[in-house]
C-alpha cells in the first residue's frame, strides 16, 4: 500500500512538473495573446461568435468525420521523402524597392506570402520569412531556395494583410522585423491582440468581421470575406477570425483568399463582388483527415470559377512540408483539372505577375 501510495505521489509530481514546464513554454511571446478589454467586446458581439468560439458559415470539424488524431500522428512521423524537394527551388530576384508597377504587379514568394505594388501602392499578404512555420525554429522548416527574400528586401509597405493567426501566416519574427516597414496592419477580429502583444501600436491595426469593408484611399477598398478554416497558435482554437479579402485598387478587383475549405461562401463572394481579375487561392498542405479546411487541388479550380475570376494564381505550396503530398503534387492537380476557361499563372518564387500584361506558367516544378 505505501509502494502504491509513493507511486502515485510521483505520478501527481511528474505531471504538476511537466504541467508547469508547458505552461512556462507557453509564456513565450511566440504565441502571442488572447484578445481582451475592447478587442474582446468587439468580438462577443460578433454574429459568427457563437458558445465561446468563432464558427464557420457551414459545420466544420477540423479533423474529418474518417479522420483521428492516431492516425495523423502516425502521418507526422512517416512522411514519405517526396514531401521535400530533392533540389533547390528555383527563383528570381525582382528588385521590390525599385518595381516599376503602372497595373497590379504581385510578386509571390512561396506557400502564401506575396507582394502587391500597384502604381505608388505597397502591399504584402500574409508574410513568413523567418525559415520556418512553427513556434520552433527547428521545426517545419523552409525547402531550400525557398526563402530567397528576406524583409531586408521590402519597401516601406502600406497595407500588410493577415488572413488569420497560425504560424504558415502569421510568423512572430517576421513581423518584428517588419513593423517599423509598414504603416497600417488589415487582419480579422481578434488578430490584433497578437500584433498589440509584440510591440505594434494599435492605431495601426484594423480588424474585420465578415462582410465589414474600408475605404483606404478614393481608389482602394477592402472588404473582409468568410473562409472554412479555423484559428489557433496554442491549445485553444478560434478565439481570432479567419478570413479572405476584396481588395479593389485602381481599377481592378483582387480575390486574397488566405485559408479555406471549399463550400458555397465562394460562390456567394463570386456573386457579390465578382468578377474578379485575379484570385489567389490556397494549393497544397491538404488532407482527406482534414479535408473541412483546406481545398484538394480540384477543389480550388472550382473556387475559382465560383469566384469568377479571369486567372487563378495558387498559392499555399512551394515552401513548407505541412502535409504528407508530394511537393510538387498539388501544381500537376490543378493543372490536370484546369480548363481554358479561367487562365492559370504559375511564376517561380520572385517572379513578377502583372494584371492585363504578363502571366507566366512555365512549369518550372519538374525535377
């Protein structure tokens, strides 16, 4: 009985001393903040906070209904070779501080981090350029070649987007070495806590619920558009919003879709604010474990057409191994499901992408 009773004292010790080492970990700015006081406030009102949590248009679960964490973590600990590389990625070079952009030039950088200029304009989506997408840099590493742009490279920038807070998005690094780059911050409810908590001013952040739209200039606008996905960079989950963006600049009509699962939201955008010029639509990191949240490659083809965009530029693939696929496998989908109906532009990291004037689709991805 005293051998059973010690046992279980060490038991309790062990687990109070690991539950102590976790939550000390979990203290580390990386992880950002919770929103609270007014963020919070906001929030609560919100129609698509419901029980606690911020909910999608449609049911989503995170982990598919044939789905489980067993097996996912079996998956984790198996991926297959391919899932990298077997060479550099290639890339080029654009001068960002000196682009010269009469139309909307988009500058793609790998997974779901690109540059906007358009005419004086400076625009950066969802950037991660510390070499990795996890709270550890050790983990989810960048493939080689694929970070051959660095924030020392940018100009000032005048609108940074956040689609939502996971760590492939919104990189902790990235961001402090930014902030003194870029004079206004465009994000989803709640998102603002984490930037509030590394040191950015909050009258440069702007959080949006869905459907919610600012004019940031006589010919610029944003409107915050739904998504499937869900939010979280610790245990808890969609305590922030994940969304998409309109973004209309001089003329033209942009579609930046962040993270989504495919559903009837895209067609409803389509509908509302379509037709749009180009999209740029998440390809790659999916699994049928977690299907709800990320588009197959067929998928985004058919978000494309929901959207009514005129080209589909994918993004979302080409530098982080987030899931069990071949590097290169969601590219060779989309191109297999692809029609001429919607033009398709594949540039190499770098390469510039310019509306009504320059789309490459070299396939570049072949080694």
């Amino acid at each position: 009985m005293k051998i059973l009773k010690k046992m279980i004292i060490w038991i309790v010790g062990i687990v109070i001393v690991l539950t102590i080492i976790v939550w000390g970990f979990m203290q580390q700015a990386v992880f950002g903040k919770y929103p609270e006081g007014s963020r919070l406030e906001r929030i609560l009102k919100s129609p698509n906070y419901k029980d606690g949590a911020f909910q999608n248009l449609s049911y989503t679960s995170v982990m598919s209904e044939n789905g489980s964490y067993l097996t996912l973590l079996k998956d984790y600990f198996n991926k297959p070779s391919n899932v990298e590389p077997p060479k550099e990625i290639p890339s080029i070079k654009t001068d960002l501080k000196n682009l010269q952009a009469d139309k909307p030039t988009i500058v793609w950088f790998g997974h779901s981090s690109y540059f906007i200029k358009s005419k004086e304009t400076t625009i950066l989506i969802d950037p991660v350029f510390s070499g990795s997408a996890s709270p550890v840099s050790f983990m989810v590493k960048a493939f080689k070649g694929a970070d051959a742009y660095q924030v020392e490279d940018f100009p000032e920038i005048d609108i940074l987007f956040l689609s939502h807070d996971h760590y492939d998005h919104l990189d902790y690094e990235t961001i402090l070495k930014l902030k003194p780059k870029v004079k206004k911050f465009y994000t989803s409810l709640g998102v603002g806590a984490h930037l509030e908590h590394w040191g950015v001013s909050a009258d440069k952040i702007v959080e949006f619920d869905w459907w919610e739209s600012v004019k940031v200039a006589d010919d610029i606008s944003i409107t915050a558009t739904p998504a499937r996905h869900f939010s979280g960079r610790g245990f808890t989950r969609a305590k922030s919003l994940w969304s998409s963006f309109v973004l209309k600049i001089h003329g033209y009509n942009l579609f930046l879709g962040g993270d989504s699962g495919y559903d009837t939201h895209f067609k409803t955008i389509g509908d509302k604010y379509g037709p749009f010029d180009i999209a740029m639509l998440e390809n790659g990191q999916y699994n049928l474990l977690w299907h709800h949240i990320h588009t197959l490659p067929e998928e985004t083809f058919l978000a494309a057409k929901d959207l009514k965009t005129k080209v589909l530029m994918p993004v979302h693939w080409a530098k982080f191994p987030l899931a069990n696929h071949a590097w290169n496998e969601p590219i060779k989908r989309l191109k297999a499901a692809a029609t001429d109906e919607i033009k398709l532009t594949t540039p190499m990291i770098g390469e510039p992408v310019v509306l009504d004037s320059l789309y490459p689709d070299k396939v570049w991805w072949e080694f």
